[in-house]
C-alpha cells in the first residue's frame, strides 16, 4: 500500500531541507576554507536537495496548494534548521528565536485551517 500524499510530501521535504541546509550553512565551520571551493561544493550538495525537493512539490501540489506547499516548506525549515543549528553549528537559540518560530506557527495555522 503506497504512502499517503501529505507523508511522502513533508519525507521528501525534511530530507531535501537536511540538505541546504548543510548546503548553505554547513560550510560555517569551515572558515578557512577557500570561498570558490565551499561555493562549489554547496552546489554539489544542492543538487541533491533539488533531486528531492521537485518531487516534493510535484507530487504535494496534488494535495496541497502552492502556498499550502510552502507553507509547509518554511515550517520544515526552520525545524531543520534550529536542530542544525544547535547540534552541528553548536549555536544556541534563545527565547527571541523560539517567539519568531512560534508566529511562523501560527501563520502555518491560519493557512491551513478551514474557515466556514
């Protein structure tokens, strides 16, 4: 029995988001490293989030509208990101962050729900 629609969707985006975000920010903790290397293979590890990411949505706007889709997206992103952040970057975040991401939430809530 194949996977629901909304499943494979939010799969597919959690594990093209793991890769941006390391595309985009794991190259922090590599300072030294030359620009035109890091930019290369950031390239390189986006290519794997594009091979993800387009199914996603091609497949999720059979469910979901486009801005239910990126709804979902940021929503995903931001949880990617705030568990890179303190695990891989060591980075705290603070009650500020955690406020922001709420409101986002709550803009998740206003897309989502049904209004009569």
């Amino acid at each position: 029995m194949p996977l629901p629609v909304p499943v494979v969707t939010i799969g597919l985006l959690v594990a093209s988001n793991v890769f941006m975000t390391f595309a985009w920010y794991g190259h922090l903790k590599f300072k030294s490293a030359p620009l035109l290397a890091v930019i290369v293979v950031s390239w390189l590890i986006a290519f794997f989030e594009y091979l993800l990411q387009v199914p996603a949505n091609r497949i999720g706007h059979t469910h979901f509208s486009a801005a239910e889709l990126k709804t979902i997206q940021e929503v995903v992103t931001l949880s990617v990101f705030a568990i890179f952040s303190v695990t891989y970057l060591r980075e705290s975040l603070s009650w500020n962050h955690a406020v922001g991401f709420a409101f986002i939430a709550l803009g998740a809530f206003f897309i989502f729900h049904k209004w009569a």
